[in-house]
C-alpha cells in the first residue's frame, strides 16, 4: 500500500512542468494590485468544478497506481488471474487497523497524498480558493470540504473500482487487510494542509516582503509549501501560484516599496 511516490521526484516534477506548463495570468502581472475574489477564475459560476477537480485527482491516482505497479512485484504477479470473486473477497476481508505497512507509509506517505488531493479540491472551490488561514469559519468549512473530498478518494483508493482491492486484490492477504488509511489519509492530510497554510500566511509571506529575488520566492513558495505546489503541477499551473495573492512578478516589484 506504498503511496506518495511523487515526493521522490518532486523537484523533478517542479522543473519539468513549471518549464512546460501554461503560465497562469497571475505570473505575469508587474504593478497592478491583486484582488481575491469569489468567482470562478474567469468572472464565471461559483459552483464546484467537479469535471476539473476528477481529472486532477484521478491524475494523482493513475500515479499512485502505477507507481505501486513499478515497484511492487505481488500487485504485477495478482494482474495475471484478475477476477470480480477476488475483488469482492479482497472487500469483504476488509477488517481491524494496521494494514501491514510500516509507520512511514501510514503516517507520512498517506498524509501527504491526503494533503494533495485536499488542496486539488480547495483549487476547484471557486467560493473558498482565496481563503486562508485566519479567516475564520470560511477557513475552516473549506478545509472540511477538503477532508470529505480526501476521504473519498482514500475510499476510492482503497476499496473502489480503481483501487489496491481491484489491481491486486491487496486485501486478500491477511496482514493487509486493515482501515488505517481511510481515516489517516483524511485526518492528517487535513492537518498537513493547515501546517502548509499557516507556513504560507506567517513564514512565505514575511519572506516575500524582504526580497526582491524572483528564484527565492519561487523557491521559498514551491518547497515551503510542497503538496500545494505538487496539488498545483496536477493542474497545469505553476507551483508556486496562490489563489489569494499576486504573481511573483508583482510581489518581487512591489518588495520593500
């Protein structure tokens, strides 16, 4: 159940995709003031973009998977003798805590993956994607969606039609057959967003007042604050970009002015 295979070649991933991808609008503002708003990124419907936050999520899940199949000979061996009876018995075998993997995986691995996907749902919120910690209850109902949409996922991972239940049947094996992850991808990937939002509101924001060096606040943006920075290359988008706050450019110019 080794998930979170990402963070191995995060900065990797931060110079292929910031190289290729789009440049987000904001990244090429130079003096023009910033202003966070409730829409949608294009003046458009506030409702939940489900359609981009799927494609996102199940991005980061088709990585997960194929990460597991790369590395994991027992998930490649059980492809050979898939079966709709060894699914339903890997569901029904489904019982007690521990699922087998060590401490790093259950309480690290799955906490980050949670925080990804907690911040792709926190992306696609055109009412909450300006929030940030300190606003009150905004915040925190925002961050609440975010565990509801993570928690679905983990289920999704675990037990779903895409999931280790039905690439591999993992939970056939007696020692892997535990619910730690559903609850800890959620719960602590929840926590893992706030300590990101808190690091981002007290610590990257000070930093970008004393400086006007483009590559630190790239730096001090994208691996200060790594799951929303990986969240945002699922999106095509910078990693250093913010939904409540200028582009770089603008807060570079605007530095000790």
């Amino acid at each position: 159940m080794n998930v979170s295979p990402a963070f191995k070649y995060l900065p990797f991933l931060f110079l292929l995709l910031s190289r290729c991808g789009p440049i987000h609008a904001q990244d090429s503002i130079r003096a023009q003031p910033f202003i966070a708003t409730s829409s949608g990124p294009n003046g458009g419907s506030e409702h939940f973009e489900w359609k981009g936050a799927l494609i996102d999520s199940s991005i980061f899940m088709g990585i997960e998977h194929g990460f597991r199949l790369v590395n994991d000979s027992e998930v490649r061996c059980a492809l050979r003798g898939l079966s709709f009876s060894d699914y339903f018995d890997s569901v029904r075998n489904i019982g007690g805590w521990d699922d087998g993997d060590n401490i790093r995986t259950n309480y690290v691995g799955h906490p980050l993956s949670g925080s990804i996907v907690g911040f792709i749902q926190v992306r696609h919120d055109p009412r909450y994607r300006a929030v940030e910690f300190g606003d009150g209850t905004r915040y925190w109902k925002s961050r609440m969606k975010a565990m509801a949409f993570t928690a679905a996922y983990s289920l999704e991972f675990e037990i779903g039609p895409v999931s280790e239940a039905s690439i591999g049947n993992i939970q056939q094996d007696p020692s892997k057959h535990g619910v730690v992850d559903w609850v800890i991808t959620p719960a602590l990937g929840t926590a893992w967003m706030v300590a990101e939002d808190i690091t981002d509101r007290y610590v990257i924001r000070a930093l970008e007042r004393h400086t006007r060096n483009r590559v630190a606040i790239y730096f001090e943006r994208s691996f200060l604050n790594p799951t929303r920075s990986l969240s945002n290359l699922l999106g095509r988008r910078r990693p250093w970009q913010r939904d409540d706050r200028p582009g770089v450019d603008f807060v570079a110019h605007s530095a000790n002015n």
